[in-house]
C-alpha cells in the first residue's frame, strides 16, 4: 500500500529566504521586498473594478472574475433555497515555464530530491 504524501507548507519567510538566497541579499532586505510585492498584489486585486489581469512573464497570470448571481442556491445544512449575490474571484494560471517543470514525472522528482 502506498502511504499517502504529506502536504507542504511554505509560508512568506520562506519566501523570502529563498529570495535572499537567490538575490544573495540579507534576509531582512529581502522580507521587506517580499512583503511589498504581495501587498501590491493584493491591492491590484482588491481594488479590480470588477475585473483585472496581472500577468507576471515566466511565472503565471493572477485573475479576478466575477461569478454570476445565483438565485437559487441550497444551504446544504438546512436544504433551505437561498439568494448568492455575483461576486469576484481569484483565479491563477500558470505559465509556459512554470507548467513545464509541473509536468517532470514524480518519479524523477523523487529521484532527484534522494540525491539532493
């Protein structure tokens, strides 16, 4: 039987140590540019009117759409017929690179974190 993977989680420090490490910068430098980025980000998305596209080459395209209203959604708890009003959501698609590097077969994946 195969065990079942564990989920990763990589948070904003880890980020921005990995950033450092790349840009061969202090740590705290690279927080503050981290930080910034995704906060630039996020305005970009929240103030979308109602829509907006950031496309970043070589990594992937953040999205925000709106839904339509739904008037006749069920509350699954109380199977009572309810109004959901349109709304936005986020959407991200990845790019050419980024898709390229998902699509190497696990097995070689594993393979190359063993010799690592």
């Amino acid at each position: 039987m195969v065990e079942p993977t564990k989920k990763v989680t990589i948070t904003k420090k880890d980020v921005s140590k990995r950033t450092a490490k790349i840009a061969e910068e202090k740590i705290y430098l690279t927080e503050k540019i981290v930080d910034s980025v995704f906060q630039a980000l996020r305005e970009f998305m929240s103030e979308a009117n109602p829509e907006v596209r950031i496309e970043i080459r070589d990594f992937g395209v953040f999205e925000v759409k709106k839904t339509k209203p739904k008037p006749k959604a069920r509350n699954p708890k109380t199977g009572e017929i309810i109004y959901v009003p349109a709304r936005r959501k986020t959407h991200f698609k990845a790019g050419k690179l980024l898709k390229e590097k998902l699509k190497t077969p696990l097995s070689e994946l594993e393979q190359q974190n063993k010799e690592e």
